[in-house]
C-alpha cells in the first residue's frame, strides 16, 4: 500500500501525516508513507487544498487533516 500525503510542509500537512503514522501502527498495515511537497504532483492529483491523503492513487480528502479512525477505515482491506 502506497500512502501519500500532499502538502507543502505546513502544520496541518506535518500532523496529517503524524496521523498516518500513528493508524499505520495501530492497525498493522503495510504501508510506504510518502510526503509529496511537490506543487506540480499536488495539482496533478486535481489537489488544491493541502493536506491531502491518497491512498493508492486515490485521493481520500483535501483541505483537511483527517481522524485516525477515518485513515484506519481508508487502509484496511
């Protein structure tokens, strides 16, 4: 599993992905955790609110950081 986590570096991108990290964790996924910084890959997502989290190729949300129980919920299969 590919997550992603779109954002230029602000304080809510950096706890999006403190989030990630921690639902990873908890629900023993295997994941590669990518923080994308890059505003052409951003926008090339159709992304132009920051954070946003993408999970496999799919964006989950934008302009908001979202609840672990809503990352476990997007990474369990």
């Amino acid at each position: 599993m590919k997550i992603e986590i779109l954002g230029t570096g602000c304080s809510k991108c950096n706890k999006t992905k403190e989030i990630v990290e921690k639902a990873v964790k908890e629900t023993g996924v295997n994941a590669e955790i990518i923080k994308v910084e890059d505003f052409d890959k951003i926008l090339g997502y159709g992304v132009m609110v920051t954070p946003a989290l993408v999970v496999d190729g799919e964006v989950k949300v934008a302009g908001k950081v979202p609840s672990v129980d809503e990352i476990k919920k997007w990474i369990k299969k």
